[in-house]
C-alpha cells in the first residue's frame, strides 16, 4: 500500500496581543481560515489571563508559552491532531524566560513556533538577537535533524533582501535590515532551510509587518519578516505559501503554508 500522505494548512500570525486581537475579530477569523495548526506570537498574555473562548475553540488542542514578564512576548500553539510532544522553550533560562519558542513535534515534521527577538533597542539587544538565532538553529539541528523535518515559523524581526521591506536604503541602518541580521538569515539558509513563500511568489510589495504610529499599511510601505524557513529535506512536500494582507486586527498578518506529507 502506498504511504498515507496527511495534508495541513498552517499558519503564522504575531497577534500583537492576544487579547486585543480577539476584540478585533480574531476567532472569526480563526473560523473562517480552515486551519490546522495556527502558531501565534505575541500573544502577551499569561496563561489566567488568556479568555476562556480562545483558550478553548471547539475542534483545537491549544498549547501556551509565556514569558516571564507580564504582557510580553509569549507564544501559542492550536493544532487539530495533538502533537507527538509538545516543548516550552529550548533549555536556556536566558532566551526561554521571555517566552519565545512553542515546538509542536508531529510524525513526520517538528513545528517551531518563534517569537524572534527585536533588536531595536541597541546594540546589546541586537546581540542578544543573534545569540537567541545560534542556540536556537544549534538546539533544532542537535535534536531533530536527523529523524525528522523542521519548519520553523514565526516573527523572524528579520527582512531578508531588498525585495523584502519598502524602504531598503533608508532603513538599512535600522535593526530588522542591519547586514549582521541579514547574514543570519542567510546562515540559515546554509544550514538547509528554504524561505518557502519565495518559491511561490517573487513579486515585490509582498511584506508581512507594517508600522502603525505611521499608518504605514495604507501606503503598503512594509517589511516581510514573517517567514516559514523549511529544512530541504521536505521543502518539497510546501505545496503553497501565502500571504494575507487583508486580514486586520494587527500590525502584523498572517502567512500560511500547505504541506502534504
């Protein structure tokens, strides 16, 4: 008999606040997505904090990680079929206070949901970035790279090249576009992942992430920093990537992939 393929339709979305994201129409979204997995970041809530209507959508296992701080960070977790293991950060109490990474480990695929760090803070904060993007690529390669395939999904705070954020040259000095990052970005790469929505779709204007003081998103003057960074050995089973900049409700929209395998 052939192999069983399971087909999901996952999504990333950084909420910018959980409880603000379900005054403006989060769970009617949620409804109307089809979703398999939805992996959030930014959820800045602790768990007593979280409403009973999200934390229990019909249909969902959901799973919560929260930093240490109240109203910060945070990451969760909604998935159809329950997870093989569920993990809560990576065994380091500097990154994992912050509440940053959620992993989903499923049979033939490990999800890692990742609130990255901002570095606009200064030089401190963008080390502490690239620190958090080491330990983390270091921790996935020692424990799952060699039985299963990563997809690593969330607010990478990183655009990639040019075609990635409106304003390259002007925002070049700025943390999300300083080369450092950028290189990082490209370290994963050689680490044997794919930028999957660039398999889908080359055009410009593409971003994920608009400024609100600005309002930005009216002029579609944006950064795309929300990425699925597929390990090749299943690149091949993305069979789409999308972007949504017509879902509101954040500064951020979601993205979606679909995988069959």
């Amino acid at each position: 008999m052939p192999e069983k393929i399971n087909k999901y339709l996952i999504y990333t979305w950084n909420v910018n606040g959980i409880r603000a994201a379900e005054k403006k129409g989060f769970l009617d979204w949620f409804k109307k997505s089809k979703a398999d997995i939805v992996c959030l970041q930014e959820t800045k809530a602790q768990p007593d904090q979280i409403p009973d209507n999200i934390k229990n959508v019909n249909g969902y296992k959901t799973y919560w990680f929260s930093a240490e701080k109240k109203g910060y960070s945070s990451v969760a977790l909604f998935s159809k079929s329950e997870p093989l293991n569920v993990y809560t950060g990576f065994g380091n109490p500097k990154f994992d206070s912050e509440g940053r990474v959620i992993i989903g480990e499923y049979e033939k695929f490990v999800l890692v949901n990742v609130y990255f760090p901002n570095g606009g803070r200064g030089p401190e904060r963008v080390k502490y970035k690239l620190d958090f993007y080491d330990e983390l690529f270091y921790f996935l390669n020692r424990k799952f790279k060699t039985n299963k395939g990563i997809i690593v999904t969330g607010d990478f705070n990183t655009a990639h090249k040019e075609i990635d954020l409106a304003k390259p040259e002007q925002w070049s000095k700025v943390s999300g576009f300083l080369k450092e990052e950028r290189d990082w970005v490209d370290k994963i790469i050689n680490l044997g992942y794919t930028d999957v929505f660039r398999n889908f779709n080359k055009k410009e204007g593409q971003y994920t992430y608009w400024d609100q003081i600005s309002r930005a998103r009216e002029r579609n003057e944006g950064w795309r920093i929300d990425y699925f960074m597929v390990s090749n050995n299943i690149s091949d089973k993305v069979k789409d990537s999308k972007i949504y900049p017509d879902v509101m409700g954040s500064d951020h929209c979601p993205v979606s992939i679909k995988l069959e395998i």
